[in-house]
C-alpha cells in the first residue's frame, strides 16, 4: 500500500534522524574530551545477552540430559525431545515471530519475548514431570522465534554509525559464534557442580540484567501495532513447512533417511514450501517479501551462513564424542577443550570483524574466514583413535582456525543480513536470516551422521571385526573423520558462493 510505504520511509527517516543526533552528541563530547556516555552502549549489552541466551539454550542441555533422564524418569526414546521441543517451535516460528516484531515494534516484541523466555526457563527448571519439561522447553523456543529477529533488527536500528555499527555486530557476532561452545561448557558445570535444573535456571539472571539496561533501549521508528494484519496462509504455510523440515532432518539423524516418516516429512516440507513461495509472490502483505531475498548481497549472507552451519554441526559433534570417548575427558573437560574454539571465535568477531568492518568490503572477510574453517575441518578429519600429541598437533590449532574465520564470518555475514532494509522489512529479514542457519544447521546434523554412519560400517567390514572396543572406535572417529571432509567441500562451496555472489568492493560496514 502507497500509505504505508510512505509511513515505514517516514519512521525510518526519523529513526535515522534520532541515531544522527546521537553520533553528533557523542563526537562533540569526544572533542571536548568528555567521557563517552556508558549508557550509549547499553543496548548493545541488552541485545548480546538475548543473543547469548537463544544460542545457549540450543547446547547447554545436551551435556545435562542423563541427569534429567535420571531425575524425571525419561525414556531413552522421549530423552531426545528436550532437545527438539526447544529446536522444533524455534526453527518453525522464526519467520512469524519476524514478521510481528515488524507489526508490534522491534522494542515491544523483544520485552515481552525476553519475559517470557526467562519465565518459561524458570518452570522448566521446577519441572517434576517430562511433560512440564517439555512444554517448557516448547515455550523456550516460541519466545526465541520472537526474540532473535527483534533483537537483530534492534542493533541494526541502533548502531548504525560505521565504525559503532561494527563493533556492535562484532560483540553480537560473538555471542553467536561462542555460544554453543559456552553452552557445552556451562551445561558441565552446572550439572557437574550444582544442578541440572541450573542449565535453564540460568537464563533468569541474564535475563534480569538484560531487562535492567532495557530502558537505555532506543524505541523503534513506529512502534506499535501497524494496518494490514498477517498474511495467515503464509504463516500456516511457513510455519508447517518449517517444522516438518527441521523435524525430518532431525528424525533423519536417527532413524535414516529411507525411513517412511523422515520420507513423508520431508517432501511434505518441500511441498509446503513451495506453496508458500507462490503464495508470497501473490499476497498483498506477505509474511515474507520477495523483495528481501532478492538483494543479491543479502541473499549471499543467507546462503553463506547456512552452509557454513551446515559444515560445522558435524564439527561440534565430533569434538564432543572424540574429547569424551577417546581421549577420557569428563563434560567440564571437554567444554575446556572446546574453549579453544570460543576463544578463536571471540578474537574472530570482536578483534578482527568488529575493527575491520567499517573499513574493508565484507567478502574480503568472508572469504578467507571462510577459508580458515575449512582448513580447520581439513586438520580434524586427519585426527585417528590413536593419534599422537592430539592437542598439539591437530584440536587446538584447528580449533583457532575455525573459531577465528567463524568469529569473522557470522559478524559480517549478520550485518549484511540486515543492511538497506527498509523499517518494515527488518524483522523479516532478521528472521530469514535465523531460519537459513537452523536449517543449515539441521540438514548438516543428518547429513554428517549419515556419512559418518555409512564411514564408519564400510571400515568395520574392511576390517572384518566390529565386537572388540578399539576396533568400533577406531571405526566410529574414521567415520568421523570422512564426515570432516564432507563438511569441508561444503565450506569451500560457501567460499565460492560469497567469492561469485560478493562484489569486491561491496557494501562496506554492511
């Protein structure tokens, strides 16, 4: 509609007119050699810890599941879902929750999905019952929908000064990129230390601090309830064919992908998806606008970041098993040992992204971050059962490597996600952004366990045993190991996406 476009142009010039008086009073103070405002980067610490949180909450329970098993009386078939009651609704619910942070306001979307993620933490750690835990989880996972793409479009909205803007996406890109990681670590050590109802307590603390700097959160330009309503076939379209994607691929990792419900599942996801394609070509309003994949930097960021996720959940799966079954470390060990890979990442996002973003074009950082990993992947899948000076020679250096180009990549990728969106269209393209790296993450799982799997039977028959211990490990990390280099062509793919996609001088600080 000709109105509401005028309106979104006119919110989003006084957005920009309000962040230039800003940028204008913080440069005269550093003239005048006052000291710079702490509270200008307080939104910048809100928005991190709900970034930190959503990540969080995907890994920090893995480590903790024997315990809660243990506790509520799972069953080894129901122990699975307080993983994917978090991941279903999450992945499912992203391109919605996109689109009514857009509709309600990015500020007003984001306090109430941060309340209820923390309240939905709290009763999942009074659960008694599975049940209760996993409608909690479920809830869990219906706020970050929300809270993620209005998070994103937040700090796009706030920081849009170049040099600002990059260090911001560097601290946010941080939080993403080590996330997981912290996870593995934090689920450990709370359940080793205290509690394994602490891994979802945890979340009402941050969010207590992040809901104490909400004040210090910029209002969006038009906030509030805007005309027109959902596209509700899209969201029913979306919404369903999400879900079974990530359901199927899940279930895929199990159950293999000849089993009749991961089949079904899957060409019903692809048939709903195009569905939903030629619905949105044709809706008025639609839940997701062509217009925001069309960009052509926009869309690369999308593809790049969902294939480099698909590379790399086959690499945390590994880390974990190998730090744990070969080597004999206990959880907290292995989350130390995966360390190496956080602090790559942070050094990545913050040192190197967030200072050279605003100066150099984003496929100069891209591609040899991009590089980086899967040089990394490449190390790891020479690692053996019985390989000699391990920490040395193959887990830290590779550690650096994919910590330090993931760190690089997921900053850059994350501001360009976002960059030349008009005020309507960022919640839907926070939210697409989301859905590329949950699905990209989602196929990379049932696809390195299924090569890993397939590896790692052919090795046992070649060998003609598979009963003795050393023989199925051995078995399992070749398996592992071919599944590197299967992740490893899959980032060099994203490499050649970003390299053809990417102009040379493209948008900069985007």
């Amino acid at each position: 509609m000709p109105e509401q476009d005028q309106k979104d142009q006119k919110d989003q010039r006084d957005q920009k007119d309000r962040q230039d008086q800003r940028d204008q009073r913080d440069r005269r103070d550093r003239k005048q050699g006052a000291p710079p405002d702490p509270r200008h980067w307080w939104p910048l610490v809100v928005i991190a810890l709900a970034q930190l949180m959503i990540v969080l909450d995907g890994t920090i329970v893995n480590i903790a599941l024997p315990s809660m098993q243990s506790a509520l009386g799972m069953s080894d078939g129901d122990r699975q879902w307080a993983v994917i009651a978090y991941v279903l609704p999450f992945g499912g619910l992203l391109l919605l929750g996109g689109r009514i942070s857009g509709l309600v306001g990015h500020r007003r979307t984001f306090l109430i999905s941060l309340v209820g993620f923390a309240a939905a933490s709290a009763l999942g750690g009074a659960a008694n019952t599975t049940g209760v835990l996993f409608g909690a989880r479920a809830l869990q996972g219906v706020f970050a929908a929300a809270m993620a793409p209005a998070a994103l479009s937040l700090l796009t909205l706030t920081f849009t000064d170049p040099k600002e803007r990059g260090k911001a996406f560097g601290v946010y890109g941080a939080m993403g990129a080590a996330g997981s990681g912290v996870g593995l670590l934090a689920g450990g050590v709370l359940t080793e230390f205290l509690d394994w109802r602490w891994c979802l307590w945890v979340n009402v603390p941050i969010a207590v601090i992040a809901l104490l700097g909400l004040p210090y959160v910029p209002r969006d330009a038009g906030a509030g309830v805007r005309s027109g309503g959902l596209d509700i076939p899209g969201v029913l379209l979306s919404v369903s064919g999400l879900t079974a994607l990530v359901y199927g691929l899940s279930r895929a990792e199990s159950r293999g992908w000849d089993d009749p419900l991961v089949l079904v599942l899957l060409f019903a996801s692809v048939a709903l998806l195009v569905a939903f394609v030629a619905v949105e070509a044709r809706v008025r309003q639609p839940l997701l606008p062509p217009r925001v994949l069309r960009h052509r930097a926009r869309g690369a960021a999308f593809l790049v970041s969902a294939l480099m996720l698909a590379a790399l959940f086959g690499c945390f799966l590994f880390l974990s098993y190998y730090a744990q079954t070969v080597l004999g470390y206990s959880p907290v060990e292995a989350g130390l040992t995966i360390m190496v890979l956080v602090v790559g990442s942070l050094i990545g996002s913050m040192l190197i992204a967030g200072r050279l973003l605003s100066r150099v074009g984003v496929r100069t950082l891209m591609v040899p971050g991009l590089l980086a990993m899967a040089a990394g992947l490449l190390v790891l899948s020479f690692l053996e059962a019985d390989s000699a000076h391990v920490l040395a020679l193959y887990l830290v250096p590779a550690q650096l490597l994919i910590g330090l180009g993931l760190g690089i990549v997921l900053t850059a990728a994350t501001s360009l996600a976002t960059a030349e969106v008009g005020h309507a269209d960022m919640g839907t393209a926070s939210a697409a952004f989301n859905a590329g790296q949950q699905v990209g993450g989602a196929v990379g799982t049932a696809l390195f366990n299924t090569v890993a799997t397939t590896a790692t039977a052919a090795y046992l028959r070649d060998q003609g045993s598979g009963s003795g211990s050393g023989s199925v490990t051995s078995a399992t990390v070749h398996g592992f190991g071919v599944g590197l280099l299967v992740a490893t062509g899959i980032m060099l793919l994203a490499a050649l996406v970003a390299t053809v996609l990417l102009r040379p001088r493209g948008t900069r600080g985007a």
